[in-house]
C-alpha cells in the first residue's frame, strides 16, 4: 500500500546530491579544537549502545572517576555536560544563581565578558574587576573585591584562551570561603595540560571542554560541583531555570537512580573515556610536564626569531601562546598562507587583541617537540615574505 | 627544569587504569538511540578541522541545506542545536518565550508533560489540554482550546515517543495562525521516518534528534523557525535567558557573518552531514515507505502471536510501536532476556505507561524486513515462557 497517496509533493528544492564527506588533513595548533588522538577517533566510531544500557551506566561510572583524577576533585556531582564547554559553563550559573545573587566576575579576557553575560541571563546582579588582557589578578586584588562587593559567588578564568594568561590560583578559594563565597573557575584550556588542583584550591564550580588538553573532538563539557556549591543548588526557593543543563535532574541519571533524563551522546562519550584513560595512563605530572616543555621550546624559538610574547614568562599558559603579530605584518594573510599552503591552522586574536596577536595552541596529541619545530620552521622561512 | 617542585601531591584515588574501551554488539530495537549507520560512523572518526576552517563553514551550509530538505521547509534558521534533541526542545521555548507570554500544551504522553515544565522554567504561563496516552487531537479539540486559552504559542508532540501515537497534523497550522498563535511541533520520532511537511503544515518551530530516523549517533538536535517564529525573537525586549541556545547569537555563526559562538562539535556534524547525504540518496519517500512496510510487518506479526497494539492502526508511528505487555508476564524480565541472551533492546513503557507497554523501535538504518523477521522469531519462541 503506498503511503504518498494523500501526501503533498515533496519539495526539492532544497535537495542535494552531495558527495560523500572527505576532509583535508589538518595540524590545529590553534585555541582548539585540538587534533584527536587517533585512539579516541576510533572509539568515537563503535555502535552506539542505548543510554540505559547496563554497559553504559557502568562507563558513565568511569568516565566520572577519570574526571575526578584529572581534575584532581573529589566531587560526587563530576560529569560530561551533554553540550560543548559553553554549556558547561553556562550550567555553573544555571544551576547555583537565584535572582538578584551578587556574582562578581574578576575579568581579564573574552572569557570573562562572556562569564558577565551568562550570569545576567541568570538575573544576577553582576559586579565586574578588570586587568588588562594579558594580566593577572593578585590576591590582594582579589581580597579587596571581595570585601568591597560582598559577591556569593566569584566566577574567573583560569587558562585565558583569549590572552594566553594562567591565573595563579593560591589562596583564592580560601579568601572566597572566608567570605562567605562560592569560587567558579574556567579551566577549559587547562584540564590535561597545566597543573589543575580543584578541591586543594577549593574551587566550589568548574567547567572545561573535550578538545583541547584531552585530545577529543568537541562537543562534552565537563563540569564539577563541590559540596558548597550543591548546597546552594538545593536551597534554591524555584526550579532551575533551565531544564537540559539542570544538575538536580542530571543528578538522578548520573547518580544512583539512574533516571532517564535526555539521551546521553553515547558515542562522544566513548571517546571522552578514552581520552581520559590515555591522560590517566600518562599520569597528570608527565603531561603536565610535557606541556611545558614543549611550549618553553615554541617561546625560546619565537623569541629567537625576534618576535614579542604578549604575557610575561611567569603567567605564560603552557597550552596556548600569544605572540604579538610585527608591525606592518597583516597577520590574517599569514594565517590562512599556513592554512592554504601547510594545513596548519594558529588562531588570531580574540576580541580587544584581535589583529594584535596570534594565538598558538600545543594541547594534548598535539603537544609534541616535532610540531613545535615545524611551527617554528615555517614562522623562519615564510613570515619575512609577509 | 621539573614544574612538579611546587606542586601539591598529586591524589591518586581516582586513578583507575582502565582497559580500552569495548563495547557489545546491540541491535537497538528501542526508543532510540537506534544503531547508526556504517557510514555514519565512519565519518564521526574523521580527524576534526577548526570549527572556523574554511572547510567546515562549507559543510555547515551543507548540513543546513540537508535538514532544509528532510523537514521540507524554507527556514533559513535550520541548524543542529549543539546538544542533544533535549537541547534543541528548550531552544524553542527559551528563544521565543517571554514572562507571562500564554503557552498552550496539548499533551498526551511522557515528552507533552516535559514542554510544560520546559516552558514554565522560561516563566510562561501554561495552559494544558490533555488526552489519554494512546490517543491524538482532533482538529475540534485544537481549536476549541485555541479560542479558550488564546496562546502565544501551541506546542504539541507530532510523534510521541512515549506512546507511539502519531498527532495527525493537517490543518492545525492554519488554526494557529488564525488565532495568532505559533505552532511548536516535536519531531524527535518522526524525522527521517514519518512524513513531515513542515512549511505545508505551516509549523513555526520544530526540533528533533540525530539518533532515531537519521540513523546517527545521539548528541545533536536538529532545530528550525519560521520566519514569523524568527519576528517574535527580534521582538523580545531583553535578551534570551539562555546563553548556550541563543538562537540570536547562533544567527551570526551559522548566517553569512560566521562570528564566534562556541565550539562547534564538528565530528558529531561530520556524522550528521553523511546521515541526511544517505536519507536525500534514498529520497523522503522511499524512507517512510520502508518505515511503513516495515513497521506493518511487525504489526501484522506481533497481532498474528496474540499479542495487543496500544495504539489504533490509523494513529500509529511507523517508527515506534507500543505493545502491551500481556497479563501476568513479566515485562522488564523478558526486556533484559532479550537484551543478555540476544543482545537485542527494546524499551519499556514509560510514566503512566511504565509496566503496561514494550516499546519497539523500527527507525532508520534498523527499519529492515531481516530486524522484523528477528524480533517476531524471538517473540513467537520465548515469549511463553515468560
């Protein structure tokens, strides 16, 4: 029995004959994504299991547990958000502001305008501190607004994407608690590459994303609460005002309940898992460690060509270097000539430092002493032509 | 130069050394996430480009164009929300609702009670109308309800995952406009494997999901707006209270200015891209024939064992059937037979259906004669025991 018989006529205007998808090989050494380590690839690619699958909820259980390890969290409520690293973020407000909550946000880049812009939404009433893009905060600063603004929670970001600047973050957490504050901390461009210790820094809110420092394809978002913080969840006086990234529901799916919440992106987390396990098996000091090396190189060499790092040594974020573009330089052209003619992506500036720097990327896979030295061989031989 | 001397101990508690990831074979005959197609998978292992590369703004454009012809629809806002079809079911509500703005839900299973709670969470104030799990509106009822409530928006499910009833749709949109109101349609079950006219059923915002009739892993959720939906968000006087699916912000990534929003997920839109290349390869028609062939087979044959459809054959959803449990057995034990001796997943019911129903999913790649023939073998020959 043909079912087009009372149908309308399907339109085709709008179909097309596409190929199937091939792709150029690329080196992102850009603010991310990051490539993928190709183990991750592989388990990104096996059937998909259901999400109530006895064999799913056992990996969930493991994917929390290397989270907790590369966070360095003891937190109960530390899962994959089911969207990107925005997302996550957006869940710390989400889930913790209630309107007219004083959120102060120590702001230092483009993330922190975005952390502004999200508590709004959340109708909090916000209260900015500023440093120039490629500063840091010090603690006294951080004291001074504290006691002057009186926020219930203090939103900052660790590793800038936008400038390159790694906040030290000894010290914050204990000031914020004696202040009776919750601390929320980015660390999308930290998690996996530079040394990362939630509960010792007491850090009550935290997010990051798959694909940078854990070598995974974008699209999870991990996201930790501390006790503190799911406190304040639960004397919330109304619902969460935003149903998918709400923690309270999350919490019967990821928790012991195992209550049907939305379906998880099964197959993106089998690549999270994997991502994770390969950092575990390196061991948090080695990668760490690696980072750093390795991004010491790319400074020693870009210095040695005459270029200007745009952060001070001392703040310099191991995963992701600014490099001030040189006067007279059209830094865009020089951009997409390493696109075009290396297949090598580097990232421009971001918001105030856009056409001012390049942003330099050596996250996770990518994270190696060749690549640092191809980077730097190409900036030798081709940017005087530009 | 070691970065370890001024560290805090590394915790080793939540160390676990994992063995690579493997998984079993499924045959997902449930409520979705289906198995995805071969292809499908292969593409989600591509090794991912910059999510502002040249190459991939081109496949976004693509996978527009792709969606645009599955749902039969103009909408130059069609995009996959970068989340899960959860994700994309909150982003009609948060972009186009504003504080008191009237929302009539006309609900009749699990996923009409989660458009009421997803819309009083943006401060909607919600009407319902309600019929029983199983059974569909009547254009009357609609209307009835239209001059009572007189909403802003309509929001329904066109088909109910959670029954397996499929809401007939035609003329309910010119109702809606007649009476000035939005039509908000859910699509999770019907994309790809039910005939849908969006622009003929002049629906205003629909959403659906990656993992059912699209034969893709789950984690995106196909989105769209009308114009006249698009003219309600420009009209808003403050901003969409949700950073993550703000449809205004989205506009300037996916429209002609491709400004910076967050991280695509682009392994996940390499899957979904060869996902709607295969469905336009088949055509919309042959697709829901299939499903409808297929999805007679098994009603034809689940009737044959004794057994009793919930639903009436005129409402029925060729992608998910609702057969009830029959007296005295056990239904989740025969679910976790299936699922330990086969390797096969059906869904249970679920609300006021939990315990009464089985759901069985016919849905894209797994709409197949062979899945049919397998799942009523095993039916016919292990049922009695139970």
């Amino acid at each position: 029995m043909a079912i087009t018989q009372n149908l309308p006529v399907v339109d085709q205007s709008h179909f097309k004959a596409f190929e199937a998808i091939s792709t150029p090989e690329r080196l992102l050494l850009g603010p991310g994504p990051s490539n993928a380590h190709p183990a991750v690839l592989e388990a990104l690619a096996l059937p998909p299991v259901g999400h109530l699958d006895p064999v799913y909820i056992h990996l969930m259980g493991e994917v929390q547990e290397l989270l907790r390890y590369a966070w360095q969290t003891d937190n109960r409520l530390t899962i994959p958000i089911s969207g990107t690293g925005s997302a996550a973020m957006e869940a710390t407000f989400a889930n913790t502001v209630e309107p007219g909550d004083k959120v102060l946000v120590a702001n230092k880049g483009y993330f922190g305008d975005r952390l502004s812009d999200m508590a709004e939404r959340y109708r909090a009433e916000v209260s900015i501190i500023e440093k120039p893009w490629g500063e840091a905060f010090t603690l006294q600063e951080i004291e001074e607004a504290l006691k002057n603004h009186r926020p219930s929670i203090l939103a900052m970001v660790h590793a800038e994407t936008s400038t390159g600047v790694c906040q030290p973050m000894e010290g914050i957490g204990e000031l914020c608690h004696q202040y009776d504050c919750l601390l929320l901390l980015d660390t999308v461009t930290s998690l996996g590459g530079v040394p990362l210790f939630l509960d010792e820094w007491k850090v009550d809110l935290a997010y990051s994303c798959s694909q940078k420092g854990l070598s995974c394809p974008p699209g999870l978002g991990p996201f930790t609460m501390s006790p503190l913080a799911e406190k304040k969840l639960l004397q919330r006086s109304g619902k969460v005002p935003n149903w998918y990234l709400d923690l309270s529901l999350l919490n019967k799916y990821w928790g012991s309940d195992r209550v049907y919440h939305h379906t998880a992106p099964v197959n993106m987390n089998y690549g999270l898992r994997e991502a994770l396990r390969l950092l575990a098996n390196e061991g948090l000091l080695n990668a760490w460690e690696r980072h750093r090396i390795n991004a010491e190189k790319l400074w020693n060499g870009l210095e040695k060509l005459g270029l200007v790092l745009h952060v001070e040594e001392d703040l310099r974020l191991p995963t992701l270097t600014t490099v001030r573009i040189p006067e007279g330089v059209d830094g865009k052209a020089f951009s997409l000539h390493l696109l075009n003619s290396y297949g090598i992506e580097i990232g421009g500036g971001l918001g105030l430092l856009a056409g001012k720097v390049w942003r330099i990327g050596l996250m996770g896979f990518n994270s190696t002493s060749e690549n640092v030295e191809k980077i730097l061989d190409i900036f030798e031989s081709d940017l005087p032509k530009f």
